[in-house]
C-alpha cells in the first residue's frame, strides 16, 4: 500500500513541467504517473489540482544558534535564533533542508577561531541540532585564520564523512585566511573531492576604508556599501578564481553581491572553469538609498547591498546562469540587536529569511515573468542540492528521491507581516511586501510537517545530511 499520492498538481522534474500524480512509499517517491492512472490502495491523497509541486525548497547558507559578537549586540550572551524556531520558519516557506556552519562560527573582529578537530566540531553542531530541527540541515565547515598543517590533513577524512564543502572568509580580521594557507586549503579540498565555499572580499580594501571613513567622519552604518565595495568584490572574486584554477578546485561563492562579482563568475564559467554563484533575496530587492532610510540598515548583510544596477545584474544572473541558488544568510536577532549597532564595523549582520526566500524569489523572477517554473525549482532546490552533494536525494521530484516536497498555491496573494511568519525575531525586514504565490504544504521525506497553515511535523524530524560532489560538477560549470 503506498503512503500518499500527491495528486492532479503541475509537477515541476528534470524532465519539465507536467500534470502528474506523485506516489509515496515510506521516505522516497515511489512512481510519477499520469493523473489518475496510480493503482492500489493509498493511506492518503492530497489533491493539489491548481497547485505547483515542487522539490522541497533547500537553503544553502544560515546562521543558526549562534554567539553574535558583542561588537555587533552591544552586549554579550546574544545567540542567533535556535534551530527549533529557523526549521520551524524553514518548514512554513517551503524548505525542508538548510545548510548551516560547524567551525569557527564567528566572523567579527575580536573573535576567536576554534581549533578543535573538524568532525569533533561537525559533531557539536550535529549534537545541537539532532531533535531540535523540523527538516534536514548539513554544515560547510568554517576553515579560519592560519590553517594549521593538522587541520589541513583532516580535510579528506572529513570529505569522506560526508562533509563535502569547507567556507573561508578572505576578510574580517581573525577569520580570515591568509592566501598561502588558502592555497594549501584549496589544493587538499581538490584532491579529496570537496567544493569550496567562499566569502570573497579584498581585506586591504575594506580595512582601508573602514580606517578611512573613520578618519573624515563618515562611518555611519549607511556607508556600509562604500567599505564593502563593487571593486573589493571584482578584485577578490577574481584573486579567487585564478587560484582554484591553479589549485583544480571548484567554488562556490557565497552571496554575490555586484555586477562585477556577477561578471567573473560568467567570465570564469565560459573558460569551463566549475564557478558557482549565490544571491541573497534581500540583495534581490533592496539597494544601498534603503539603507538611508530611518532604521535602514535592519536590510544588511555582509558584505553590502549595492546599487541598482547591481541588483539587476543578480537577477539576470539569477535568469542566465552565473548565479545558480538563492540564500538568506540566516542570521536571525531581534530588533535591540539588529538596530543597535549604527556605524560601518557595529552593524549587525542578516536577519529572518529562510520563511521568505522562496515566496520573495517568486514575486521578483516567476511572477514577473522573468523565469518559468523549472528554473525556479532549479535556484530555489536542485543547484543546491547538486552544487553541495545532495542530489539526487534532495533537490529533485524523482522516483527513490527523498519525498522532500513544497506544494505551492500559484494564486495566493498575501502582503507579508510579522504575524504570517514563525521565526523567533519581533521585525521581519520583509513586512510589507507583496507575494503573488505561496507554499501551502511542506513534506519532509513522505511525512507532511506543514499544511493548512498548521506545523504537523516534529522538532525531532530532522536529520543530518551526509553529502558527496558529483565529480561532475567539480569538473565544470553544469549548473
Ligand atoms: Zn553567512
């Protein structure tokens, strides 16, 4: 007897868009079938007639239940919100995987990296989330500051664990890694088969900036654009990627955030070289003139959000290619946090997002017409999930998949506020802003966890996501 069917809804494969119904047994899809033609007896049908089926959303870059500096809270002892409340939000936007950080967890000036052995710390994240998340999670593993030859020899057991991709910052004091040890990383991280992510920014640009505006008075959190630069960015994506050529090894870059970044990625790709971007959704619709408005800088993440044209060039990125997933940076505090630090090196880092990363990314590119339904499951679930080793397990509507679906209501129209989301943060920087679609059931692995606007699932669903790079994608730009 299958589990469920999934029946009469657009569904949304690698083969295309196509009416189908969608059988269920145990964790994994079962059969795809013409609508009406699935035979036997079922313990449930959920009829999605109207309704878009789409692999469950997948979230490649969070922040969860982690110290925020003090430089940034004004005091210490503030964590980031828990996974019972981002899974939770998570679950209600349609995800039903995240890729959050083991590491060295803090990126601000002043704080230490750890130094403890890579699994030992994939272990203590793993121990922090296990029955405490409603959908699956998995870490990029932090490598920060001066990479110890050890912790270089860790980096293949690890990728053999299922750890698969490792993150470094070319800036932010101690995190970040100097471009020696960056190679050696990069040249282990190749050989064992793992991918890099990176957070790209040129350090002496930013550090002479931020001394500089400083200096004349100008160091107001609404600046912040001026210190995180289009031209830090150009010059640090492009560092980058002439090193992974030389090393072999495949990048990611985490949050693309101007043209130019945009630029260097496509320009790289076209060489054959295995680039892939990610754009933030509030880099999507915001620029640097909100970051002047009253309280304007609750729209930040670093590095910075830039000009118009920058926003643009993300969004035909996000059309086009060279920008292949949509993220949030996670980094969930409430208001007396995020509002408290106001000048270029005190602004608190992300906000709320993983609840309105894929409703947002429908508004601004399906609802405008600028991408069609597969290209929406491909930025919002499946690059992810092939970029970072999860497919075709995650990221795909396909028989022995895991059922991990986002049923989606194309015609529910709701302007957000706080009250429609589930994060544990009293503001939402997306409070206002019109969708033209919604989720309305999420499925984790063949069990419903959000329908009806009701969490069904369980804190303890959640688990773990061992992951492997196909070779493929290590070898050239597939997505
Ligand atoms: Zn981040």
């Amino acid at each position: 007897m299958l589990d469920l069917i999934i029946k009469g809804g657009r569904v949304v494969t690698s083969e295309g868009v196509a009416e189908m119904d969608v059988a269920i047994q145990g964790e994994r899809i079962a059969a795809l079938a013409l609508p009406g033609t699935l035979e036997g007896e079922v313990r449930r049908t959920v009829d999605a007639r109207g309704k878009v089926v789409l692999p469950g959303g997948i979230e490649p870059h969070t922040h969860i239940g982690i110290p925020v500096p003090e430089t940034w809270a004004g005091r210490p002892e503030v964590i980031t919100q828990p996974p019972e409340a981002a899974s939770r939000a998570a679950a209600f936007g349609g995800v039903t995987t995240f890729v959050d950080f083991s590491g060295g967890l803090s990126i601000a000036p002043g704080e230490r990296p750890t130094s403890d052995p890579i699994m030992l710390e994939v272990e203590k994240r793993r121990q922090a989330f296990a029955g405490h998340s409603y959908t699956d999670f998995a870490y990029h593993h932090i490598l920060a500051g001066e990479v110890s030859d050890a912790t270089i020899g860790e980096i293949r057991e690890a990728i053999q664990s299922g750890l698969a991709s490792f993150k470094i910052f070319t800036t932010f004091h101690s995190s970040r890694v100097p471009y020696g040890h960056l190679m050696a990383v990069f040249e282990e991280v190749a050989r064992g088969g793992g991918i890099m992510a990176v957070h790209a920014e040129d350090d002496d640009l930013v550090t002479y900036m931020t001394e500089k505006l400083k200096r004349v008075g100008n160091d107001q959190g609404y600046n912040l654009h001026l210190v995180h630069s289009n031209v830090s960015e150009d010059l640090a994506f492009r560092k980058i990627i002439r090193m992974a050529e030389h090393a072999e090894v495949a990048i990611y870059f985490v949050h693309t955030t101007a043209k130019e970044g945009v630029a260097a990625i496509a320009e790289a790709r076209a060489g054959g070289q295995p680039v892939y971007g990610e754009a933030l959704h509030n880099y999507m619709e915001f620029t640097s003139d909100d970051y002047r408005k009253p309280n304007g800088t609750k729209i930040h993440t670093y590095p910075a959000i830039k000009y118009a044209d920058d926003r643009d060039a993300l969004q035909q990125g996000l059309v086009d290619g060279p920008i292949c997933t949509t993220a949030t940076d996670e980094y969930t505090t409430n208001k007396d946090v995020k509002f408290w630090g106001d000048t270029i090196e005190t602004v608190c880092g992300g906000h709320a997002g993983i609840e309105t990363r894929m409703p947002v990314t429908w508004a601004k590119m399906v609802h405008t017409g600028r991408i069609g339904l597969e290209r929406f499951a491909a930025i919002t679930s499946t690059n992810a999930a092939k970029i970072l080793g999860m497919y075709p397990q995650k990221g795909a509507i396909a028989v022995g998949s895991d059922a991990d679906i986002c049923i989606w209501d194309p015609d529910l129209r709701k302007v957000l506020t706080l009250d429609d989301l589930h994060h544990d943060g009293d503001y939402s920087i997306w409070e206002g802003f019109e969708c033209n679609g919604y989720p309305v059931m999420t499925i984790l692995r063949g069990k419903v966890i959000v329908e009806h606007g009701r969490l069904v699932g369980s804190a303890s669903d959640g688990r773990w996501v061992s992951r492997k790079v196909a070779s493929a994608v290590l070898a050239s730009p597939i997505v």
